[in-house]
C-alpha cells in the first residue's frame, strides 16, 4: 500500500476511537458515575462536535479542487515551439503567447518572468502553484494536506479550518468530560479498573493531540486574517507593481476566504466569490519585488546557457 494513503486511514481509525471511547467507554459502560442531566447533555453536545468535526472533514475531503483553466494552457503547437526555441528566446516567445491570450496575471517569478509550470505547460495564474503529489497545479494552494490526501486550496481552505476548529473544540470537550474518570481511576481503588481503560487512554491521547491542534487553528487562522497561504507565508509572492500585498484588512481577509455572509461562516460549505484567478490587492509595506522592468536591464547580463526550467520554475 502507497504510504500517502496511510493516513486517511489512521484519521478513520483515530475517528472510530474517539466515538467508541466515549460513547461506549464513558457514557455507558460508566453510566453510574454520572449523574442524570449528564448522562443526557453529554452525548447531545458531543454528537454536535463529533458531526461538526466529520461534515467539515468530509467536507474537505470531497471537494474537487480548483484547477487551472483550459485558456491558460499552451496548445500542442505552442509547445513544440517553446521546445524548439534557444533557451536565451523562449521567455521573449512566452511573453508573446501570453499576450496573445488576453489572460491577466498580477504576480511573477523571482528573476522578474512570467509564471509558467514546466510540468503542466500553462500560464500559472496569481497565488496558483503546482503540486508534486497531486501533479497538478493547483488554485490559491495553501498546501498538500498528507491526511486527507488532497490539496488545501481555493475550493476547501474554510472547510479545512472548520475542521481544525470543531477539532478542537471536540478535543477540549472530551478532555473535560472525561477528567473526573481520569482522577477517579489513580484516586480509587476500583472493583473492576478495565472499565475505564478506553476513557483513560481517550484522555490521554486527546489531551496529547489538543495542544497540537490548537497550534494549527492558530498558525491558519493567522495567515487567512492577512489573506495568506502557507506558501505565499514561505514564499512571499512577487508582483508587477511594487509595494502590492493580499491583505485588505482582517475583515475583508476573513470574508474571501469564509463568504460574505457571516451566518454561514462556521458552516463548511464553499460559498466565496469569483474563480479564483485574478485577486483584490492593495498597496503595502511588503519587501521590494523585482519587476518585470527591472528584470529587462539585467537579463543582458547574464549566461546564455539557461535552461528552460531556469525560466519557468
């Protein structure tokens, strides 16, 4: 078996543990240690959390992701011009398709070209990048999330954070339903301990996992209130026009990427505006990009024998 396909299945398994811990190991097999308003408030809110947690798991999971349209890729003639051109001409023969397409894009490589995947052969629109695993390129792409084996990206980031977030808020509600079993087990000295060996190992390894998950609420809640990915966090993108940047203010950051309509916010389901091509920007403090001006004065300069992977990386 493919080891990326592992962890979806470690996900399940941890799934079906966490509802039979609970369920099975807390609610029923130590139903005499609770008392009547719990053995009834109890399992509501946790099959609230645990459905939360699953439909935007789900969620993520089953949305396609957004893919690069058909416009933005070279024909098969276009290609085999490309290939046939001298390394030093073939960014000069990509400006000139790029022209002819009528196709509109704001953010460029580090050298200053245009953004174009070597593997697919298309114009890379802003924000778009290609994925390894997935081997495609791939809208907004904030990363390749190994446990769901899918890409997070423009389709299902608000899905992926709902599932973060119902995560944890699980993950806290079973650590402080099931801590006085926890006490009473070491305190006490029980009749039959095996009882209370799926709450105890449930406790424990939820409360390993919560910090970790918290962690990862933070870190992407973080980025979506600047209107970042974890790409563009690890590789600031470079733009046309200096000074440019994604962030339009914590408001305006949290609705392109939630929706519009604030009801609906801690709903996982995708209800954001345009395709995902061309984005909002606004003038900021990011660092200098070189442009493609700048670019023009030194490209002069420099060896003949680029590759072709040297100008569309």
């Amino acid at each position: 078996m493919n080891k990326k396909n592992l962890f979806p299945i470690i996900l399940l398994i941890i799934y079906l543990y966490w509802y039979h811990s609970y369920m099975i190991g807390f609610i029923i097999f130590l139903s005499d240690t609770l008392m009547l308003w719990q053995f009834i408030v109890y399992p509501i809110f946790f099959h609230l959390l645990f459905y939360m947690m699953t439909w935007s798991m789900v969620a993520t999971w089953l949305m396609p992701t957004g893919k690069v349209p058909h416009k933005y890729k070279l024909t098969t003639f276009q290609i085999r011009t490309l290939l046939r051109s001298p390394d030093d001409k073939r960014q000069v023969v990509l400006a000139a398709f790029y022209q002819n397409k009528g196709i509109k894009m704001f953010c460029r490589t580090r050298s200053g070209n245009l953004r174009f995947c070597k593997y697919c052969f298309h114009f890379k629109p802003d924000r778009a990048h290609h994925c390894s695993q997935c081997d495609t390129c791939i809208l907004k792409m904030d990363h390749h999330c190994q446990w769901l084996n899918t890409c997070i990206c423009l389709t299902n980031q608000k899905g992926f954070l709902l599932a973060l977030f119902y995560c944890f808020l699980f993950s806290i509600f079973y650590i402080c339903t099931t801590f006085n079993a926890f006490i009473y087990f070491f305190t006490s000295n029980l009749p039959n301990p095996k009882e209370y060996l799926w709450v105890i190992i449930g406790f424990v390894t939820t409360s390993c996992v919560a910090p970790i998950i918290f962690i990862f609420v933070f870190l992407h809640l973080s980025l979506i209130a600047q209107n970042k990915t974890l790409v563009e966090d690890l590789d600031p993108p470079y733009f046309t026009n200096r000074y440019s940047t994604y962030d339009l203010g914590l408001v305006e950051n949290l609705e392109q990427t939630l929706g519009r309509n604030k009801c609906l916010w801690l709903i996982p389901i995708f209800n954001q505006d345009g395709p995902g091509l061309v984005f909002q920007t606004r003038k900021g403090r990011l660092r200098r990009p070189r442009t493609l001006e700048t670019h023009r004065s030194t490209v002069h300069r420099m060896d003949a024998q680029r590759t072709l992977s040297d100008y569309i990386r």
